[in-house]
C-alpha cells in the first residue's frame, strides 16, 4: 500500500513535472571527468586542432591538445567520441533582452523598458527570467551565455551577464552588474512621418542641449561623495563604478558626429572602460577608437544598409572593416525580434565569414571578442586549460545553418539539455503522424 | 510715360460701367456711358503665331478688333503702347485661388467607418458635388501676385477628398457691377488620391484602395444612370453630370500619376494628370499613354550642406532630381508629351518665371512655352472661343510687358482682364539697368543698376567702388555717402530724380559743406553690350545628370537587354530529374533557357566561365512586401477589390538588394489587416523597368486572405469594426461568400445588374479562378478556413505563415492546401507561441507542398540561409530544401512551368553563387531574369563607383549654387519604413 501510493506520488509528480513545468531543468553539477576526443576544436582566439581531444573536470578545462597524444585520463573519465565533429567555445551573445520579455505583442510580458530618462541604478539581473522558453531556445544553436540588458531612455539601467541555464538569476550570473547602458544623444530627429517615409534632419542645437545635459550628469556622479550627503543616491551610486573601471560604459552610437563626440566624452571624464554598441559609421573613427582602446559591438550584420545609396553588402561587411581597421570587434544582436533571434548569432557570425573574414576570425567575434567586451574573459569565450568548460560539439560548421546541429553542450562542465518547448512539440506531433 | 500712367486712371473710371448690365448701382448712379479702349502701337503676341506690331481694340470687355492698324474714332479712349508686348493671359488649369481649404475642426465625426453623409455616396470621400463657386472668394493680395507673373485666368478647385466636383474658370478680376470674374462655374470636374479632411471614414487608408473606390464610383454611376432606382444619391447624380467635362487628376508623385492615368484609361477618360515636376524620370508610359501633363515648376531648391556629416545623407535620387528638374519641361516637348504649366505647388509666386526661363535655358523653346499656358489650357477646356489667345470675340485678357515676357529683366507693366485694368508695375516701367556716370572732373561720379532693383548696386567714384546708405523718398532717392580722397571732411548726399527716361538721370549733389550741384548722368552703353555679351554665354544650354533607370543609386543607364549566355561548368541544381550536377553548362537565348549538356558550345554566345560555381533557378519569395508604395487597405474587413498591381513601387532599393541575394520573383502580397485582403501582384524583379513591366504576365491571380490577431485588431483600433473574435472571423467568410453567390444569380439574371468589384473578385475565388495565399497561425483558424472552403466548394491555395501547419498538416494534406511559411521566426506575439522551426519539416515529410518565405525586406535578400534551416531543423535533404525558395513557391504559385528549376524551354531566371548555394558563406555573383543580367558583382562595384562620382559631383554643384546665393532646402533623410503584414499606412 505504502509503496503503492508513493509510486503513484512518483507518477503524479512526475507528470505534474512534464505537463506543467515545459522548461528544461537546469544540468547537474559535474561529477565525472569528461574527456571530449577526435573532434576538430576551435579555440574561439583563432586557433584550430583536428582530431582533438579536451578534458575537463569540475567544470574546468583540464587539457587541450591532439587526440593521440598520450595525457593521462582521470579516473572515471567519460569518453566522448566526436569524430568528424567541431568543439567550440559557447556563444557569447551581448546586448540582449533575452529573459525580460516572452512576447512582444503582449505587454503584460515586457520588462525591458522602466519609464525615465536617467536610470543606472536600474538592474536587468533580478527580472532575468531564466525559465523563459525563448532563453532555451538558445541552448541548441550554441548560445549559451548573454549579457541581459535594459532598453529605452538616456541611460537604459545595469546590465548583468549571465549562463543561459539556470534556476534562478542568482545561479544564472557570470558577471553581476557589470556595465551600464547609455543611449547617445541623435544627432537627427523626426520631422515627419508622411509618404511611409520618416523624414530625418539634423537638428545641432537639440543635440548638443542634450550632450551637455549628460555630461553635466556624469561630472556630478564624478563628483559624487556619499558620505558628504544625507541620502544617498542611487542612481549616482549606480554610476560610480564607471570612472573607477569596475563597470563598463556602453554607449549606443551610430553616427560620426556621435562617436566624435564619445571620443572626447572619454577623455574629458576619464572614464577607463567605454565600449561602442552599434558603431555603423565608426569606420571613419576607426585609428581614434583604437587609440582611446574603445571596442565597437558591431549590430547584426543580417540588417538593411540604413540608405539607399549604401553598398548592398554593408551591414555584412562593417565588422570586418572594422575588424581590418585595429578594431576589437563583437556582434550584438539588437533590432526587431532580436530576442528570438538571438539564437542565430553563430549565422550572424558566419555572414562575416561570407565578407572578409577568415572563419576563425568571425567565430572569435561572438566568443572570445564578445567575452572580452563583457568582461568575462578569464573563464569564457575560448577553450584554454584552466578556463571553464563551456562549450559544445556541434556535426558540423557551427556559423553554417546545415553544420549547426548540436549534440552535446556544457556550462561550466554541466551537461546542458538541447531539449526545448520547441523540440517537445517537434516530437510529439513527428509521433502522431508516425501513428 | 506719364501719359500712359494717367491714362490708365482715367480708364478705370470708364470700364467700370458696361452695357446690358442688370446689376443695381447702390453707391451712385449708374453710368450709360460705354468706352470703347484703342491699345495702339503694341507688339501682339499669339501662341503659335509671329508676333506683330498692331493696335487692339476693347469694347465691354472683349476684343473687338485686332489689326496693325485700327483709326481712332472720337469716342476711343486710345493708350499708345508704343512698341511695348501684349500677351495672352495665361491660364492655370489647377489652381485653389480664392478657396479657402477646409479645416480638421469642420469635419464630421462618425464611427470611422459608415459614411456620416445623408443622401450621399456610402464614402465621404467622392464628393462630386462640390461646386468651387459656392466656396470662391476673390482674394485681391493673391491676384495681385498672378496678374504680376502673367496669370489672368486660373481654374480653381476645392481641395478636398478623392472626387472634388467641379472647379470653376475665374477672371482674376474683381466683381464690380457688371464685372463678373466666374467665366465658367464648371469648368472641369477634379480629382486626387487624397481623403477628405471633413471626414473620419477610414476607408480608404491607401492609394489602392482609393484607386479601387474611383473604379467603384465610375461603375455606380453607369449603373445608377440607367436604372430607377428607389432613393436619390446626390454625389451620383452629381458625378453623372459631370461626364463629359474635361477631367483634371492631381498626383505629388511620379508613380501616382502614373496610377491616375491606369484608371482613366480603364474608363475611357484621358485625364489631364497635374504631375510633380520630375515626368523625366516615366517618359516611356507617359509617351505611350498620351495624356496632357499639367507640370508645376516648383523646382527643388540646392541643398544647405552647412555640415560636413550631412552631405553624405542627401540621397543620390535627390540630388539628381534637383539636377535635371529644370530639364523636365524640355524633356515632356522632346518626346511629345503635351503640356500645360501651373504654378501649383510654388510656395513663392515670384519663382515662377525665373523657373520657367530656366526650363527654357535647358532647352525648352519659348513657343511652346506661351502655348502651354495659353491656347493649350484654354483648349483643354473647351473655351479656346474665350480666352486664350488675342483675337476678335475672346475676353480682353492679356498683359502688357516693357520687352519680350521671356525676357529675364521684362517686366509686366499692367494686365488687362475682362477690360479692366490692373496697373502692377507703373514705378518699374522704366527698366534702367546699366551704368550711368558723370562726366565732370570734379565728380567722376558713376552708378550702377541690376536688372530688378529700383535703387543703385553701385557707386563709382574714379571707377572706384565706396559705400553708401541709401533711401528713397517718394519716387527719388537720396544716397549718402564719403569720398576717400575728398578734401571735404564729411558726407555727400547725392538726391536722384525718378528717371523720365533711360538716357540719362538728373541728380543733386550736396557736397559737406553744403553746396548744391545739379549734375547729369549719362546711360554708359558700352556696360550694357558687354553685359548681354555675358548673357550670350548664359544662353549655353546647362548640363544635367543623365537619368538612369531608376533615376537614383544602382540604376542603369540603359536597361538590359537580351542576350545569348553561354555558362560553362557549374555545379547545377536543376530542380528536375538530373538533380544536382557537376560540370555542366547552360545556354541561355531569347530570355529562356535555351540548352543544358556537357560541353555545349555556341557561336557569339558570352561565355561566363562557372568552375567551382553553382547554378541555380532564381529564388521565389512567396510573401513580400518590397516593391510596394502600400501595404495594407485596412478601412474594410474585406478588401477584394484592391489590387497591388494598383501600387507597385519599381524604385524601392530593396528590388537590387533582392537580385543581389539571388531573388527573382515575388508575390506582392497585401497586408493582414482584414479577413480578406487585397489581390497580389505577382512580379518579376526587373529593376529600372515601369510598374507595370514589373508583372509576370503568366501568373494566375491570387488574393491575401488574413486570420488570426492582426484581422481582430488585437491590439488597435475602436472596436467597431467585425470581427473582434476568431469566430466572428469564420462568419466573415460565410457572409461574404454567400454575397458572392447571390451576385452571380442577379449577374446571370439581370442585364442591368450594378457592378461590384469585391464581389466579382470573390466570385472568382468561388469559382476557383483566382487563388487564396491564407496569412495563418493557429491551428483552429486554418482548419475552420479549410472547411469553409469545402462547403463552398473550393480549395485554399496557400496558407502562408501557417506557423502551427505542423499541427494540421495531414488535415492540410488532405484538403490539398500548400504551406509558405518562416523558417524559425517566433515568440512575437501570443499566437505564435507554440510555431516551432521544425514546421517545414513537418509539413514537408506529410506531403505538403512546402516553402519559405520572408515577409521581411532584409530577410528576403538571405532566403537562400532560410531554406538551409530546414537542413538544420527538419532535416530535409539538401535537394529539397532547396527547392522551398524555388520550385516549391512556383508551384504553390502556379508558375511552375514557367520558373522555378533549371530545365529547357523554362524562363532564364538564373542566378550564379559562388559557393554552396545553401551555405552561409554563398554570394550571389550574377542574377538573370529572362535572360537579362540584372545584377552582376562586377557591375555592381562599377555602379558603386559611378555613384560615388556623381554624388561628390552634384554636391559640389549644390554647394556651389548655394554660394552664389540660390535659396537652399534642409537636408532631410528619407528613412523607409520596412513593410510588413501588419504595417498600417494612412494615407493623409
């Protein structure tokens, strides 16, 4: 009777699991060693092994090197056979909204954009939603660590970097509110919206009103000493860390006079990290932006030349201009659908491949470079002995739609689950029409 | 001089009291005295005539006789003219003189989409009714500054709504007795694509929709005409009266008009089409289409490059406008478009005629200028026996001028209109510039003066310029001013008597210490002769940008053409039964694939070497929206009568930046917004061509039909409009279905039967003759349209999105409905939560005929990427995923015999990659459609060069024009708006 009703409780448990809770549940721990062998591993810093073999254990890449050479296993080592196949480094994707919203056109679902001008001391981390069934949608095209940002006003709020396979955001962070996101003043603004054309002009004098305005609000928070002050501010607080070099500023930008303009911002206020998010004319800035060691997230090269009279090609081939320029160079994914869309940065990646690149050097802008401008590159975004094991194998060219096919992923050496709402529903109607 | 100025009074004293009259005088008696007028010693000017020097004679306001010589009688009052021109006044034909438009505050507010008027069409915005008479008030200011330009005649409208009614042929002259300015109270009847403003009824939000509404009024009419029908509907009635009127279209773009002349030519009616002044750039239609052209000359201004960053958003397209548009008029004569001019458009009266003596700089003869704003108009609106011309009988309407009006410095003394007099210009009639000097050792005083100043430029002390302050006192003017190496500390005064005559001018000095001098100046006319010396090189014609086509960034010079390609060893992927090859060749001759083998040779064929390439059929996007000036005719849930063929956009960059991505065919798809849309265009993407030539002639028809959040307005709107729910959705169908039915029986039953153009397209879609592509996402919905369909006996075509197909793909099986859908787009809004990127995979394996689209201008260039997801995400072959952007759209498109893989006798839409066609690192290189190589890497960077040249070129020109001091435009960047299904456009 007994073990009769708690195998039942079994039961009901676990199709209240099933039916309820669609969302994978996060990998366990690491126990064993895993050996991953025969594979050829890129590096995600340009280097590339055939027929590899890499180790991990606790989390941690223990060796990399050829798959013949004779390196001691550890004990209990799993072997993984992965010949013919690619090891990468996860996907580093910045920039993102992943986990703020489910869906777009259903407001109760959005929490990207709090109302304000000026907030820095807005956090993205604690609204992260890690069960989000677009966040898992992720994990099988190797995506598997995002910067979670703020949109909207002048200064969107903190963002934080964290593991895309989680409970909770406390599990999910990498790097706890590491930067803050500032929306550069345009130097354009709207004047009509006739003849399904926005009309744009250059407007200098609201421009320049309103670059004061932030540089005022940056000299203040400079001048910010809490313990001079009965209360405390917040938001000041939140935008200390800047000057000091403990939080990077990014700053969305496109245009010249805008990143003119960040160029001297830098210098005048001293602040140490500033990267450029969006960057579409810095070409013309490029030996600048090296000199003052700015980084450019270049936007998703699967966009539109932003004019008629552009190349046709310039959106694919700007990050590798850039890239050519000096430049450290990643890809963020912002614009319309970008959440859903995230999943296909490995593609955004391989398009700069198609423009100029060699392969390696497109794959190292969504690991290595894109792990450098978060700040996470002492553990993520290459496969180095000592580095966290956060990688996958994927059958074949992982920046190519008909390669990326993942058969294993891990985050800091857990095996992560490839299964998502997606691939249940995949499953369950191939069954009905097997039946 | 004088005596003509003193003349000119007295004249007005006299004209003022006219014969038969009946009007009562209140503020006097009345005067019984008729003046005969005698304008002696003119130069007559007549379009398409030799002017000659002649008197003219004007009795109530007409011309009574025209001769060199006319003898005076005693009761004339004569006006010697004295070798000064007579003209015509001119006519224009779209004019909004004395009308004051319309404001939102007047306008009625209804539901947003009955109609709010009683006894009235069922759309506010056909108001044939209106009459501009019952709006039209003589505005002095305004026709002051026509008559000044030459302007005495104007036909003007109340611009409001898409039928305006009728427009009114006014005299600019004020009614005074038996003055009367109306010439004509209906003159012609107007129309535009614009709404009203005194209504909210939403439909119709676009110009398809209202080229539809036009289409519906014109058949209601017919209809209403010959039947007796139980109410009266004014706005018909009105509208039936009107047929026979000359009928005047207004358009503010080039593609517009070219819509406008589409209806008219549909209905037998040659409108007069006011265009936008850039013509050049659509001659081959308008040449072919013959319609009169009523062309504004409100040039685009130079732009303000006061930024360096700025220079570079000026779009080519804007520049090059701004270039040629002074070569607009020239061009429209050269290729014998007929034209009239309007100053319609010009913000400032006082352009006009600079602008037009520019259009004849740039080749425009001015005869045919003078026709075309005088006997042509007058024509075009059948009262040639009226105005127009200077002849016996017609109105005294013409202007009198110092020189020749095409003259840069003539001037218009007076203008006569009906008799009466307007005295413009009597301080300018003596046209002085030039230089005038002193001859007088002490004072070697000279001045100068420009063309249209009353009041020196210049003044000259030993040919030495100085300053001076200058102020005019009446009709003199004083100038005061320092001589440098005057012994005399202190300022001269100079005073210059109004000049009597051009020889010379009388002037007083009053020297510092306050001696007066009267001096004389004498005309220098050597400085005259060596100004029109300049002027004589002014007279070479400018240069302008050549027009490409498109006219603007990547268009060609001359479109291409057919010829015989020979590639030679590709890796081709057919499509057919030799699937995908290695090594082979094809021929393309007379825009069709010609041969496919090993080894084929041909002679004068270019060889395009393919090794280590492949060769594939253009892809065919089943869902776009680029190419399309309109998306969506959201005021009506159902919309089958629109039509994107109504609005295709052959100038969007996005049709180079799809052959460039390998695309060549599309379906130009209405918008989501109803349950049932518009009918598609199925074009072919032959970039520079006209609209129309854009069309695959051999394609079936097809309609959008919409389920799902965007028709129920989920998230906009009022709430009024059916349906709000997915079940009133099912209803729509039903009900408009039935509707259709019953249209056939009173089609077959009634010869007089009304006309319906919704219902007709819906007939077809009942009867199987035209073909559903079904925007879909859940699976309900698309089972319910599926069972529709069977109840009516009919299948649905295409369902395209069908992001939950997968759900029911045996049920879509079954009915035989095809699936076009997003390769993993999701999570945008609540009904494609559960779409799922394995849904091609899915369908594929069950049977379904399978595609891929975009729906999306930056994704449609990448389809060749989105077709390989299905590798990644279905796991369909190579061969087969291929096929989802090509053979598999042509089939669901019912163009599969014609496009859509490799195979002889197919058409020769081919595109060569330079990789794995499916691979993320694949360029298209080259991109034919019938045989013509519309895209081409090497061409491309070519055109990059050439329009980086002229850019720098046309900016240095408008840099160049703004300093020599042309008023200038704003930069201002067009920014597109990308569309997609659900992009709502309102046309304002």
């Amino acid at each position: 009777m007994k073990s009769f009703h708690s195998t039942s409780l079994l039961i009901i448990l676990l199709l209240f699991t099933i039916s309820v809770k669609a969302q994978q549940t996060p990998g366990a721990i690491q126990k064993n060693a895993i050996s991953i062998q025969g594979a050829t591993l890129h590096n995600g810093k340009g280097g590339v092994i055939k027929n590899s073999r890499i180790d991990f254990n606790n989390g941690k890449i223990t060796y990399i090197g050829q798959n013949n050479e004779k390196h001691p296993l550890a004990t209990d080592t799993k072997i993984i056979k992965a010949n013919n196949q690619h090891i990468y480094p996860g996907f580093v994707v910045p920039n993102s909204t992943l986990g703020l919203v489910e869906i777009d056109a259903v407001k109760a679902s959005k929490d990207e954009n709090e109302t304000g001008s000026f907030l820095p001391h807005i956090r993205s981390l604690i609204a992260y939603n890690t069960e989000s069934k677009v966040v898992e949608s992720m994990r099988p095209n190797g995506v598997l660590i995002a910067e979670i940002t703020p949109r909207g006003g002048r200064i969107s709020g903190t963002s934080s970097v964290v593991q895309l396979d989680a409970w909770n955001w406390e599990d999910a962070y990498i790097n706890k509110d590491h930067g803050i996101h500032l929306n550069w003043p345009s130097v354009y603004k709207r004047i009509s919206h006739l003849d399904k054309k926005k009309k744009i002009t250059q407007d200098l004098e609201n421009y320049t009103k309103e670059v004061n305005k932030l540089t005022f609000y940056f000299e203040q928070a400079k001048s910010y000493r809490s313990k001079e002050i009965g209360t405390k501010s917040i938001a000041f607080e939140a935008v200390k860390p800047v000057f000091s070099g403990n939080k990077t500023l990014y700053i969305h930008a496109n245009t010249k006079q805008q990143i003119a303009d960040i160029l001297l911002f830098k210098e005048e206020l001293q602040i140490p990290k500033i990267v450029v998010v969006g960057g579409y004319e810095a070409l013309s800035f490029a030996s600048e932006l090296k000199k003052a060691q700015i980084p450019v997230l270049v936007n998703r090269p699967h966009s539109l030349p932003r004019q008629d009279d552009e190349d046709y090609d310039a959106p694919f081939k700007l990050a590798t201009q850039l890239t050519q320029a000096g430049l450290l160079v990643g890809l963020e994914p912002s614009g319309d659908m970008e959440r859903m869309n995230a999943r296909n940065l490995p593609f955004y990646a391989g398009t700069c491949a198609a423009y100029g690149l060699s392969k390696e050097e497109a794959l190292q802008l969504i690991t290595y470079n894109n792990a450098q401008i978060l700040g996470i590159n002492s553990n993520y975004g290459s496969l180095e002995v000592g580095k966290s094991a956060t990688l996958f194998i994927s059958e074949g060219d992982a920046l190519d739609m008909r390669g990326n096919k993942l058969t294993h992923a891990f985050i800091d050496g857990r095996a992560v689950s490839l299964k998502t709402h997606q691939t249940k529903l995949y499953d369950r109607y191939k069954n009905k029409y097997k039946k | 001089m004088r005596n003509l100025l003193t003349y000119f009074g007295i004249l007005l004293l006299f004209t003022t009291a006219k014969a038969q009259e009946y009007f009562p005088k209140n503020d006097g008696v009345k005067s019984r005295y008729d003046a005969y007028t005698l304008y002696q010693n003119a130069i007559i000017h007549n379009p398409n005539e030799k002017p000659f020097k002649g008197d003219l004679l004007v009795f109530k306001g007409k011309i009574v006789k025209i001769a060199k010589q006319i003898a005076v009688e005693d009761n004339y009052i004569s006006i010697n003219l004295d070798g000064k021109h007579l003209y015509p006044s001119f006519i224009d034909l779209t004019s909004e003189f004395g009308i004051k438009k319309p404001t939102k505050e007047q306008a009625k507010k209804g539901n947003g989409y009955d109609a709010t008027r009683t006894g009235h069409y069922w759309n506010d915005h056909i108001r044939p009714e209106t009459n501009a008479s019952h709006f039209f008030e003589y505005e002095e200011e305004e026709a002051k500054k026509l008559l000044q330009i030459g302007f005495g005649v104007v036909n003007t409208h109340y611009p409001d709504g898409i039928m305006r009614g009728t427009s009114s042929l006014v005299s600019l002259v004020k009614n005074q007795g038996a003055i009367q300015s109306i010439i004509k109270k209906k003159a012609s009847t107007v129309l535009s694509f614009d709404k009203s403003i005194l209504s909210n009824q939403m439909y119709p939000t676009s110009t398809m929709g209202a080229m539809a509404l036009i289409r519906q009024t014109y058949l209601d009419a017919n209809w209403y005409k010959n039947n007796i029908s139980d109410y009266q509907d004014l706005a018909l009635e009105a509208l039936i009266k009107q047929e026979n009127l000359p009928q005047i279209f207004i358009t503010d773009n080039g593609l517009d008009e070219l819509r406008a002349i589409k209806i008219g030519e549909e209905f037998g009616k040659k409108y007069l089409v006011k265009g936008n002044g850039f013509e050049f750039e659509n001659l081959s239609t308008l040449r072919k289409m013959g319609n009169t052209i009523i062309a504004p000359l409100d040039f685009p201004k130079p732009y303000t490059i006061s930024h360096p960053h700025v220079a570079e958003k000026i779009s080519l397209k804007k520049l090059k406008r701004w270039d040629q548009a002074p070569a607009n008029l020239m061009l429209l004569y050269k290729n014998e478009i007929p034209f009239t001019i309007t100053t319609h458009g010009l913000d400032d009266l006082s352009s006009f005629k600079s602008n037009l003596l520019l259009a004849i700089k740039y080749g425009l003869p001015q005869e045919v200028a003078l026709a075309s704003l005088t006997s042509l108009p007058a024509k075009l609106l059948r009262q040639n026996n009226k105005i127009g011309s200077l002849h016996t009988e017609k109105l005294a309407n013409f202007f009198i001028t110092d020189t020749p009006y095409f003259n840069e410095n003539s001037n218009v003394l007076a203008h006569v209109v009906q008799g009466k007099l307007h005295n413009l210009n009597a301080l300018e009639t003596l046209n002085i510039a030039g230089k005038y000097s002193v001859n007088h050792k002490d004072f070697p005083l000279s001045l100068v003066y420009g063309p249209e100043k009353k009041q020196p430029t210049k003044l000259l002390w030993n040919e030495e310029e100085i300053d001076f302050k200058h102020k005019q006192l009446g009709k003199d003017q004083t100038l005061v001013f320092e001589i440098p190496e005057s012994n005399e500390m202190g300022m001269y005064r100079l005073l210059i008597e109004a000049p009597r005559e051009k020889k010379r001018l009388n002037i007083w000095l009053n020297t510092p210490n306050g001696k007066q001098r009267k001096l004389t100046a004498v005309r220098d006319e050597n400085f005259k002769k060596k100004q029109a010396k300049n002027e004589q090189e002014d007279l070479e014609k400018p240069n302008f940008s050549p027009i490409s086509f498109p006219n603007m960034a990547y268009g060609f010079k001359t479109l291409p053409e057919t010829k015989k390609f020979l590639i030679k060893n590709a890796t081709l992927w057919t499509n057919e039964e030799l699937g995908i090859i290695e090594n082979y060749d094809v021929l393309i001759k007379d825009g069709l694939i010609h041969k496919i083998g090993r080894d084929l040779s041909s002679r004068n064929a270019i060889i395009i070497d393919a090794t280590g390439k492949h060769l594939t059929s253009g892809i065919i996007d089943e869902h776009s929206h680029i190419a399309a000036s309109a998306v969506n005719e959201a005021g009506h849930n159902s919309t089958a009568e629109v039509q994107m063929e109504d609005v295709i956009d052959p100038t969007d960059i996005n049709i180079y930046r799809n052959l460039a991505g390998g695309v060549t065919t599309i379906q130009l798809l209405h918008g989501s917004a109803n349950p049932i849309g518009g009918q598609s265009a199925i074009l072919k993407l032959r970039w520079g061509h006209q609209p129309d030539e854009l069309i695959f002639k051999q394609a079936p028809k097809f309609i959008k039909f919409a389920l799902g959040e965007n028709v129920k307005q989920s998230n906009w709107g009022n709430g009024y409009r059916f349906p709000q729910t997915r079940m009133g959705v099912e209803q729509v169908y039903i009900d408009y279905f039935n509707q259709a039915l019953a249209y056939e029986q009173e089609k077959n039953n009634n010869s007089t039967y009304r006309k319906d153009i919704e219902l007709e397209t819906l007939l077809e879609i009942v009867r199987s003759k035209r073909f559903i592509s079904c925007h879909s996402y859940v699976q309900s919905e698309i089972n319910m349209l599926m069972k529709v369909a069977e109840q009516f006996g009919f299948t649905v075509n295409t369902f395209t999105h069908i992001l939950e197909g997968y759900k029911v793909a045996d049920k879509m099986k079954k009915h035989g409905a095809g699936a076009s859908t997003f390769s993993d787009w999701w999570a945008y809004k609540y009904e494609v939560n559960d779409a799922i990127p394995y849904n091609a995979g899915i369908l594929h394996n069950q049977g379904v005929v399978t595609a891929i689209n975009s729906d999306d201008a930056e994704m449609s260039r990448r389809l060749n990427q989105e077709a390989a997801k299905t590798i990644k995400y279905g796991g369909l072959s190579e061969e087969d995923a291929w096929k989802t952007v090509t053979l598999n759209p042509a089939k669901l498109l019912h163009i599969d015999k014609y496009v859509g893989s490799i195979k002889e006798g197919k058409h020769a839409d081919l595109v060569l990659w330079s990789d794995h066609p499916l691979s993320i690192y694949a360029k298209a290189e080259k991109t034919f459609v019938d045989g013509k190589l519309y895209f081409d890497l090497e061409k491309d960077k070519l055109l990059r060069a050439q329009n980086n040249t002229l850019k720098n070129k046309l900016i240095q020109k408008t840099l160049d024009a703004s300093q020599s001091g042309s008023e200038t435009q704003d930069v201002v960047e067009d920014e597109k708006i990308l569309m997609h299904c659900d992009t709502l456009e309102e046309r304002i």
